[in-house]
C-alpha cells in the first residue's frame, strides 16, 4: 500500500521538472527576441534598458530607441508568444479529442470563417483609423467563431453526434465559407494582394492593443484545456471506459472543443492564419515527454510561444524586407507532417 500511494510522486515530479524547463526555455526565447531585432541597437544597451524599467534606474537608450523596444519590439514577442501558445494547446486539444495526430486548430472551419469575415472587412469596409482596435481582426476574430459554432450545429444536426459527423461537417462548413471568401474577392480584385497577405499570416502591424483584443481569450481557454488534460487521458481509454469512471464524453469534448476554438479565433484574428503549429509543437512534445495530456497540455503552450517567436523572430531579420510569419513556419511544419504522417501509416481511423 506504501508502494502504491508513493508512486505518483515521480510522475509528479517529472511533469514539474519538465514545466519548469520549458518555462525557462521560453523566457530565454523571449529575451533573445527582443534584444536581437533589425535595428541597431546593440544588445548590451537593450538588455540594459530593460535593466533599468525593471529596476528604475536610467535609462541608456534615446526615446525613440527605447519606443522601438517597448512599442515595437516587446508588444510583438509577446504577441508571437500568445498566438503559439494558442495554436499549440488548441492542435494538442484537436488531437486528443479526435483521437487524430494530424488534427490542426483550423479543422472544424475556423480558418474559413475568419477569412471570410476578414475578405469581406477588405473589399466592402472602408479604412476605419479611430477605432481603438481595427475591424480586421474583430472580424476575424467573430468569423472564426461563427465557422465553428456553424459547424457544431451542423454536426449536431445530422443523424448521429460523434467525432466523425463533426468533423465531416466542418469539411462541408469550410468548403461553405471558402466560396462565399472566393465570390466577395472576386467583387474586387484590387484587394486580392491584401487578402491574401493577411492569410499568410504576420505580426508585421501588432501593438498593444491586438495583445489586450488576445489576451483574455487565450488565458481562459488555457486555463481550461489544462482543467480539462487529466479528462483527455482517460477519453484515450474509449468512451466506454470513461463513462464507467463518472465522465460524460460528449460534454467533455464539447468544452474542451469550445475552449480550443476560442483559443484558436483569438489567434487568427491578431495573426491571421498561421499553419502547422498546432500539429509540430504537440508531435515534438510527446516524442520528448510522453502521451499523458497532462504533460502534453501545458508544454505545447509553453514549446508553441517560443516555437512562434523563433520563427517570427527569423521572418523579421532573415531577409531585409520581411516574410510573411506563415510562410516560416510552413517550412519548418511541412516537412515534419509527411514525417508524421508517415510514422502514422496504417493507424489513422
């Protein structure tokens, strides 16, 4: 009995020590990234600015140095950090529920809505620059939501309820709000190049305010994705085995749906759409920590922020004009989905 109650502890201690390390790593990303940027400002002067906010002492930078590093600089990395943090958990949230490894945040038409909804903001709204944050990724923000919503009632709808009608009616939903995308484009072309710009994905024009429009939503969704971790582990047992412990699978899956989604249009409205996040940072963290969610969970939010702030980091200095975020990170991803999608042969539903 001593044995058994003891036994725990080390599974504990690991996920702990492995947090911890992923924590560290990411505030050592986040440090780099706004030290290092295009202009030159020398790292020792920026790492001595941000010595001096936090301690009060005086400042080595001009204002409008010290503007590129908190205007410019800080509100970006942070910005990069909420997004994969948001993209990561919600690709891990997917997987579990789908029981799929190469289910993405985008699956159930969020990636539709939002470009509906932002094609349309483009071509029929005029440029509105009083608003304290802009119709784009309001709109965005509501178009991914409604995609989804779209999509559940849908799957609700039709003869049976499981995982597999949801997922066929998110197909239907997208394909849906792809051509509604396509036919309002065509009633202007001139702003194809912006459209298409957007759903590229980037942080080129982020600032505070798109970090306050994210922020509040992708912590409530993570705070509820890593409630709901330990209730993904034993979904993994089957449905039958999960009711015989007390647990409704159907809710279970409805909230943690509901929470990845909201994560997942959080980020698309700030971000645009940004591909393979969600299946690279979740596939990395089960090679090194495991199948247990509720390791899975809050290391995907901790390895998604840093995976994006690497790779936007690298979209801003890599070149002299800068790559479009979604571009990066499809060459980091797609390459690790044919592996995965190779090492999954023969075991897909």
């Amino acid at each position: 009995m001593l044995r058994a109650r003891s036994a725990p502890r080390p599974t504990t201690t690991l996920r702990l020590r492995a947090v911890l390390l992923a924590g560290l790593v990411l505030l050592a990303v986040i440090v780099l990234a706004i030290v290092v940027g295009a202009g030159e400002l020398g790292w020792r002067s920026v790492l001595a600015e941000i010595t001096a906010q936090l301690t009060g002492g005086t400042s080595p930078l001009s204002e409008r140095e010290a503007a590129i590093v908190w205007q410019l600089r800080v509100p970006r990395v942070v910005l990069a950090g909420l997004v994969g943090a948001a993209l990561a958990s919600a690709g891990a949230a997917f997987q579990g529920v789908f029981r799929n490894p190469l289910a993405d945040p985008y699956l159930l038409g969020a990636a539709a809505g939002a470009g509906m909804a932002a094609t349309i903001v483009v071509v029929l709204l005029p440029a509105v620059t009083d608003w304290v944050v802009g119709p784009l990724p309001l709109a965005a923000f509501a178009g991914a939501l409604g995609g989804v919503g779209l999509s559940w009632v849908l799957g609700r709808s039709a003869a049976g309820s499981g995982t597999a009608t949801l997922l066929l009616a998110g197909v239907a939903v997208a394909s849906f709000l792809t051509a509604i995308q396509t036919f309002v484009q065509q009633l202007n072309t001139d702003t194809i190049k912006q459209v298409y710009t957007w759903m590229l994905g980037g942080l080129n024009i982020s600032g505070w305010p798109d970090v306050w429009l994210a922020l509040p939503y992708i912590a409530a969704a993570a705070v509820v994705l890593c409630a709901c971790a330990r209730l993904l582990d034993v979904l993994a047992l089957g449905d039958a085995e999960a009711a015989s412990l007390g647990i409704h699978p159907g809710r279970v899956r409805l909230l943690v749906l509901t929470a990845a989604s909201l994560a997942t249009a959080a980020a698309v409205a700030v971000s645009g759409l940004i591909g393979f996040v969600g299946i690279v940072v979740p596939h990395i963290v089960r090679l090194l920590a495991g199948a247990s969610y509720r390791v899975i969970m809050p290391l995907s939010l901790f390895g998604g922020a840093a995976f994006l702030i690497v790779a936007d980091h690298i979209a801003r200095t890599v070149m002299p004009g800068e790559l479009p975020l979604g571009v990066v990170t499809a060459f980091a991803g797609a390459p690790f989905f044919v592996l995965v999608l190779r090492s999954t042969r023969g075991r897909l539903p």
